[in-house]
C-alpha cells in the first residue's frame, strides 16, 4: 500500500541543441584575461596614431602656412 502512494518521478527530456552544448563546454575568458587584450590594442592602435601623425603632419603644416598668409593678406 505505501508503494501505491508514492509519486512517481516526472520525466523530463529536455533539447539543447549540439552548438548550445559546445558553447557550454568552452572555458569563459577571465577579466583579466580582457584587460591585457585591451592593453595590446591600445599599444598597436598607437603605433598606428603615431604613423598617421607623422605621414599628416608635413600638410597640416602646410595648410596652417597657407592660412595664416591668408588671413595677413585679408587685413
């Protein structure tokens, strides 16, 4: 009699797709981990500035010469 009075468990069966369960088995990035990747894109990102800079600055020069004639002339 006790044995009828037991519920039975439920059972559930539950999709999750193949990607889903790969993605779930990948180790998650540390913050840290982030943070250094930032430090190597802010460190290659001035390489980059410093190459504009210089390749830019010879016409800003230029342009800043031709301005001020300009506005000598104007007066």
């Amino acid at each position: 009699m006790i044995r009828s009075q037991q519920l039975e468990r439920p059972h559930l069966r539950l999709h999750i797709p193949r990607r889903d369960r790969r993605q779930a088995l990948v180790p998650l990035r540390s913050a840290a981990a982030r943070k250094l990747d930032l430090i190597v894109g802010y460190q290659a990102m001035a390489l980059i500035n410093q190459d504009i800079a210089r390749a830019f600055t010879p016409c800003e020069e230029e342009a800043e010469r031709c301005l001020t004639q300009y506005r000598r002339a104007e007066r």
